[in-house]
C-alpha cells in the first residue's frame, strides 16, 4: 500500500487524469466490446507506467558545492552564496527545477532552472542572503523536480549535503578604558620595553628619574637621542577572562531581544575592546553537553559565540569550573550573564584574585530578588556588578559598570 500511494503521489494532475481515463476506458472497452477503447486505455496507462519509470530511474546523481563570499559574516550583512552544481554521471542529466533549502531567517527559497548537464558537465548559480540574528545556518540541500517529457510524473529529490553559513555577532565599540590592576598578569602601566640589545633578552626602555645611572644603555642611548637603562624583567602582558553565561532559566525573553543575545554582543564587544588595547584575551562559552569553548582570538571567540546557544543550569558550574584554573594567573575578570543566586554569585566573586579587577554584567530577573541579591554579594567582594535589560546600549552599560562602587551598600 505504502509504495502505491508513493506512486500515486510522483503523479501530476495531468497523469492522475491518464490513470483515471485509462482505466474508464479499459473497463468500457471490455464491457462493451470495443476493443480500440480498450487500446487506447491500455496506451494511456502504458504512457503513464513509463513516466513514472522514467521518473524513478533518470539519474540524479549530481554533486553540489557551495561557497560564501565572505565566509564567515556579520549580522545584516549581505552573503554572495555560489552554488556549483557538477553531473559526475556517464549520461546527460535532465532538465531541473531547483530550490534551495534555507532558514527561514534567511529569506525566501531561490528557486531556478538547472540546465540539462553533459558527463562531467558544470554549471553554476547565485543568490544573496542575509541574517538579521547570528548563528550557524544550514543551507541546503538542493531540492529539485524532475517532469516526464508529458508531464505525467513529478520526482521530487534532494540533491548533495546541506552546508552551514556562520553569522557572527557584531562588536560594539566601547570607548572607557578597563580598569587598572596591580595584581598578577597585570602591566604596571609602563610603555612596552625595546629589543635594541641584539639577541640579549633584557629589555630597553627609556630613563626615568631615580634610576641607577649604572644601569644607562650607552649604545641604545646613543641610538635614540635619549637616555635609555636596562630593563632585566619585562612587563606581563595584561591579562583579562571573559565569562559568558547562557543558562536559559537565568535570561529573559526570546530571539534577538532575549537577554541572552544582549549577552553575547557584550561579550563579543568586550573581547574586541580588551584586545585593541593589548590584552590577552580568554573568552570562555559554554558549548553544551558539558564542555566550555576557550577562544584566545578574536575570531574564535566570535565563532563560539555565534554558536552559543542556551544552556541548562548546570552550565555555570562547569563555566565557572573552566575559569578557575585560568583566574589563577590574574588579571580582569568579567562576567557577562544570568541573574545569580547568592552561592553562584560568590563563586563568581572567587575568580578575582587579590589586587585584580572585576566586572559583571547580570541580567534582570523581574519578580525575583535573586539577581538582586547576587549584585549586591559581589559588589561587597569588590567586583564592579550592575544588571542590565534588553533596551540597555552596550557601550552605557560599559561606562556605567566602570564607574560602578564596591563595598556594603549603604
């Protein structure tokens, strides 16, 4: 039964009419007499029978490709997609109407005619998408219809494998500059030292007043014009962690007004600003079934968090978990998430060595105190802490969080 209504299904109106005329006419002509009835019921149902053969074995074996100029884009930004379409078979393939299977926050389907291919033959289709919410998004398979030379059957097949076309959030620009710290895998706030010694690893920087005038660099002062002093130690690079939380019971709202997404453009922005001015930068993102992404450049940290995706509540624990081991170096902490309970709030708190700095970004929870009394346990552990809303500009919850106090509310 299962493979009649198949059958019956790869029929077009206009076969569906052919079987019905062809049966009407067999069964009058046997009835009646009339053998050229008969016939030409017989003929209409033979015609019908080879389209649908003809449907069910013309080859389809073609290969798909696509590629995306640019490859990896941002929200809004228009996507040249190249669909390459290659007939690897020994005979020609037929005529196709073809449509592209795309997510529906890409737009409508594009649909064309894919022109019969010689063995080894090529051709090559474009269209232009855009996203208007990050993510990984599938593109493809190719669906096509295949028509009998009558227009009896109708064979509908996908066509290759589907491909992902990565959206990635766009940064916003802050312009505060991040606090200072003092503790471990901080600068000092000195200039960065010079190699002017040869393949000598003792740094070159310029003389300040009170430094031991044995320690004057006599050739790289003559070099430069100016006093120059040995430098034995060099600075640290500055260090900074950024936290995304993604728990979904901890955000509010849905789609690109979820708090959830101002999260992530935070996160993405505050990568990007920590690294223009010379941080190393360590984006930790839950990635699901356990596992926490760590990305150390920019474009690894956007490709984990146009991945990002709601997590359960046990992800922060592993979050925090992962962090542990990479706050012991120092440097800026910040946190950018969920509302807190007191407990996860202090766990938080934890990540921030003595001398360092830290932030944290919460998110609203309307009827609840829990992300109230989260602020204010880490505000009294000396993290700079505010919440925040949808509606929020990400460069003013930047500046205000800077200016943010610590300590005991009054």
């Amino acid at each position: 039964m299962a493979s009649l209504r198949s059958l019956w299904s790869a029929l077009t109106t206009r076969g569906s009419a052919f079987v019905a005329s062809g049966v009407c006419l067999l069964l009058a002509g046997f009835l009646l007499g009339q053998r050229d009835l008969a016939r030409i019921g017989l003929l209409l149902l033979l015609l019908t029978a080879g389209a649908l053969w003809f449907g069910r074995t013309r080859g389809l074996a073609l290969d798909v490709s696509r590629t995306a100029a640019p490859p990896t884009a941002q929200i809004g930004e228009p996507v040249v997609i190249t669909v390459r379409v290659t007939n690897p078979a020994g005979s020609s393939s037929p005529v196709l109407l073809a449509e592209e299977q795309l997510s529906y926050l890409l737009g409508d389907r594009p649909r064309f005619v894919l022109p019969a291919l010689d063995p080894g033959g090529r051709c090559e289709v474009q269209y232009v998408v855009r996203s208007p919410i990050r993510g990984a998004h599938q593109l493809g398979p190719l669906g096509t219809r295949v028509r009998d030379l009558f227009g009896l059957s109708l064979k509908l097949a996908d066509v290759g494998e589907g491909t992902e076309l990565l959206v990635v959030p766009t940064p916003v620009p802050l312009h505060a500059s991040p606090p200072g710290s003092t503790g471990l895998g901080e600068e000092t706030g000195s200039a960065a030292t010079l190699a002017l010694h040869g393949d000598n690893e003792q740094g070159i920087r310029e003389y300040r007043q009170g430094d031991d005038l044995r320690r004057i660099h006599w050739p790289a002062s003559a070099r430069t014009g100016d006093l120059m002093v040995r430098q034995e130690d060099r600075p640290i690079r500055r260090q900074a962690l950024v936290l995304l939380d993604t728990r979904e019971s901890a955000h509010t709202g849905m789609g690109v007004s979820s708090s959830i997404e101002w999260a992530v453009v935070m996160a993405a922005s505050v990568s990007a600003h920590l690294q223009a001015r010379g941080y190393s930068v360590q984006a930790l993102t839950p990635a699901g079934g356990g596992e926490v992404t760590v990305s150390e450049d920019l474009p690894g940290t956007l490709v984990a968090l146009a991945k990002a995706r709601p997590t359960p509540p046990e992800s922060l624990e592993e979050l925090l978990h992962a962090a542990r081991g990479l706050s012991r170096r120092g440097g800026l902490v910040i946190f950018i998430g969920g509302a807190l309970r007191e407990g996860s709030a202090r766990s938080v708190a934890g990540l921030r060595q003595p001398g360092s700095a830290g932030l944290a970004f919460l998110a609203a929870a309307p009827g609840s105190a829990n992300g109230n009394g989260g602020l204010e346990v880490l505000r009294v552990s000396g993290v700079r802490a505010r919440t925040y809303d949808r509606t929020l500009p990400h460069a003013d919850a930047w500046a205000t969080v800077l200016d943010a106090t610590v300590g005991a509310s009054s």
